[in-house]
C-alpha cells in the first residue's frame, strides 16, 4: 500500500470542461488511454498488459465513471475532476470548479465558441481557474484555428496565446508547429506506443507563417509577463528556458491563455496537450492558501488559513459523493493541508461531529488503488463516511476550521 508522500511540485488537479458536443469526453478518454498505456507500459515492462488494455480500450472504450480519475505522465500525477456538464450555476458545478487547479478548455474547431462555452467560461472566471485552450476536431470540415483563437478574445475577453500553429487542416491536418520549441511535430500513424508524432525541423513552406507566429507569441507574451517584457524591450531574443517559466507564469496569473490543437478522435495532439498540462498548470504549491473560520467563531469570519502543506493541520473538503457498484458510498475529497489516514478519527467542523476514516482509494480509470494516507493537495475517494455530506470540511480536532463556504448567486423568484 503506497504511504510516501507526493512531490506535490509534480501534482496537477485539472479540469476538463467544454460546450455539450465539443469532445470533451473523447478528450478525455484519449487521455486516460493515452497515459495508462505509456504508465502501465512502464510500471510491468510487460508486452502483453499492454495489449490487454489495448483490446479492453477497444472492446469498451476507457469511461469515467469516477468524480476523480487518477492518472500519470512524465512523472507527474494528474487528477482528473470530473466537471459535470450543465452549466447552471449549480453547487456541484461550483463545487468541482473550486477543488481544482487548473483546466482544459475545449473546443470545436468548426464551431469555435459556443454560448454554453462562454457560460462555462465565465465560471471558471468567478473561481479564478487557470486554462489553457485546446481546440478540438481539427479534422473536421470547416475547422478554422485562427478564427478560434479570435473568437477566444472577442467572445471570451481573453489574452489568448497561440502556441501552435496546425500544419494542414481537415482530413489534410498532418500535424502541428510547436511555437516555443520552433520544431514540427507531425502525425505518425503507425506508433502505436511511444511518441505519436516525428519531431521535424520546420519545413521550408512553413518557415515564414511559423516565424510570424513565433513573433506574435512572444509579442503577446511580453504584454502578459514582465520578464519577458523587459528582454522584448531591450530587443533580445527570449530562450526557450526563459519562454516556458513565462507563459507558465501567465496562463496561473490569467494574463494569458495558451491555445493548442488537435483531434481528440484520432490521439493527434493529446500528447503535446499533456505536456502543457504538466508545463503551464499550476501545482497545488502554485495556489493561495485556503482559508476559513473558526466553528465557534459564530460571526464566520475567514480569518483562519491553511497552507498546501503536510505540517499544517489537517483541513479537507468534500465535493462529491457517489455510489460505487463494488465499494458502496464514496465519499470524494480534496486534502487542502496536512495528512489524512485510513482508520483515524477526524472532525467534520459543519456538524460538529467526529467520523472515522475507512480505506482510501486513488481512483484509477481501469483499478482502484488503496492508499494508507493522503496529503495537502490531493484528491481521493474514502469509504466509511456515515454523516457528511458534499460542502462539509473534514479536520483535525484540535484545530478545527471550516472552509470558506461558497456564495452562490442569489435564487430567482419569480411571480406570477
Ligand atoms: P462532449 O459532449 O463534449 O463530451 O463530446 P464527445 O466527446 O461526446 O464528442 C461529441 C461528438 O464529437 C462525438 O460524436 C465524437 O465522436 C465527436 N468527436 C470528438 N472529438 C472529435 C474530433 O477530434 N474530430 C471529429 N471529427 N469528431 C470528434
């Protein structure tokens, strides 16, 4: 049973939320199928897992069933929140949003932005949720990326930040120019494992539409970071180790959101999307403390806070609970400071009374996992929770805090 701690530098709690119809599903399956491949793959160097977890990818597709699936990719962890997708301002809405970090917004290429898109948009808005912009279905007849990433600012009122530029479109989309790293990654259907893509000088024909597009990027950059404002002022040439902390620095500040694409359908640019993930999002270590009120403070004043760390008091917040066919009642939660342990007592701080740990599980999307504790930063699914419900904090006795509550809009009421 896995008890180290996570390097919580490596942990990404992501999002993925889109317009019904824009791919977020098969965006999301390509990258649970994508990612369990290549960790299974390293995890048993074994030829023969892997083509179980190919036929099963084919015979049923991977699915989320799970209000958090766990995954892995480059050595970071990645906790995919399950966004629900209606866009009411629901609490659960809001509940995922808030626990956490950052998100893949994900578009149609054809039909760019759509009104359910900008309403989910502006959600993320209220919670301060960093994005980076994936624009799907780029093999789709009437796939246009400029005419997204214009829509990402005049629909959206975004810095967008395009750092690819698609080489192809529709049934021609043959691959894409990566901006920083100024090469060409195009499509290699025959890999089945590994890299998906050849990674090319730029091609002659594209030499100058990729130059221009590099130009823009940084230019774009300078207005959102100061850093690399300074250097574009001075009139230097930014390096690639200056550029990536830069756009990282943006996308967390909301200064700027990167733009890539792809087509979620056949795995084309899932990877170079992952490896934005793991670049750009913020860590658990990137975000503000959490902060909240005493419980016997009755003015409920948020005057107490908790840092991302192991050495603060346990604080944690359920968004979810579910039924699980195998396990029974589930019960999701974010850790957002010290350590929570299987089999231990903890304060639900809202109803004023204790409930003990049973297992905990890090849902993965083909296995669950038991784990015997959780840190600040993490997302798991504990079983034994008899009396909380979603919104409760769950915390150390001794130092009790409820989390900031979350303020919804207002009811409508309407008369007759
Ligand atoms: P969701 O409603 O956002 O979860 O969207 P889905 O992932 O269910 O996709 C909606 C439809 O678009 C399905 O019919 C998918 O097969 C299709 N689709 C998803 N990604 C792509 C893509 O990259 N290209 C094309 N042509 N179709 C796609």
């Amino acid at each position: 049973m896995a008890t180290t701690a996570l390097d919580l530098a490596k942990v990404r709690n992501i999002g993925i939320m889109a317009h019904i119809d824009a791919g977020k599903t098969t965006t999301t399956e390509r990258i649970l199928y994508y990612t369990g491949v290549t960790y299974k793959v390293g995890e048993v160097h074994d030829g023969a897992a892997t083509m179980d977890w190919m036929k099963e990818e084919q015979s049923r597709g991977i699915t989320i069933t799970s209000a958090a699936t766990t995954t892995h990719w480059d050595d970071h962890t990645i906790n995919i929140i399950d966004t629900p997708g209606h866009v009411d301002f629901t609490v659960e809405v809001e509940r995922s949003l808030r626990v956490l970090d950052g998100a893949v917004a994900v578009f149609d290429a054809k039909e760019g932005v759509e009104p359910q898109s900008e309403q989910v948009w502006r959600q993320a808005d209220r919670y301060n949720v960093p994005r980076i912009c994936f624009v799907n279905k780029m093999d789709k007849i009437g796939a246009e990326f400029h005419r997204c990433v214009d829509m990402f600012a005049d629909r959206l009122g975004a810095n967008p930040m395009a750092i690819q530029l698609p080489i192809g479109a529709e049934s021609d989309f043959k691959g894409v120019i990566d901006l920083v790293h100024m090469k060409a990654l195009v499509w290699n259907a025959e890999a089945k494992l590994g890299e998906m893509y050849d990674t090319l000088d730029i091609p002659e024909t594209h030499a100058e539409a990729a130059r221009e597009a590099h130009d823009k990027m940084i230019e774009t950059l300078a207005e959102a970071d100061d850093e690399i404002m300074e250097l574009y002022l001075e009139g230097v040439e930014p390096t690639v180790e200056q550029i990536v902390p830069a756009i990282r620095r943006a996308t967390i500040a909301g200064t700027a959101v990167p733009v890539l694409c792809g087509t979620a359908f056949k795995n084309k640019g899932v990877q170079p999307l992952l490896d934005a993930v793991t670049a750009y999002l913020p860590s658990p270590l990137d975000v503000e403390s959490v902060t909240g009120h005493d419980p016997k403070d009755e003015s409920e004043e948020a005057n107490l806070t908790r840092k991302p760390s192991e050495e603060e008091p346990l604080s944690a917040l359920v968004f979810k609970i579910m039924s699980d066919p195998h396990l029974g009642k589930l019960t999701y939660l974010r850790v957002y400071s010290g350590v929570l342990e299987a089999g231990t007592q903890v304060l639900n701080s809202v109803k004023g009374r204790k409930e003990r740990i049973g297992k905990i599980y890090r849902m993965h999307s083909n296995k669950r996992e038991e784990i015997a504790r959780v840190g600040a930063g993490d997302i798991v699914a504990v079983m034994g929770l008899k009396d909380t419900t979603t919104g409760e904090t769950l915390c150390s006795s001794a130092q009790p805090i409820v989390l900031e509550s979350m303020s919804f809009p207002a009811p409508v009421i309407r008369v007759a």
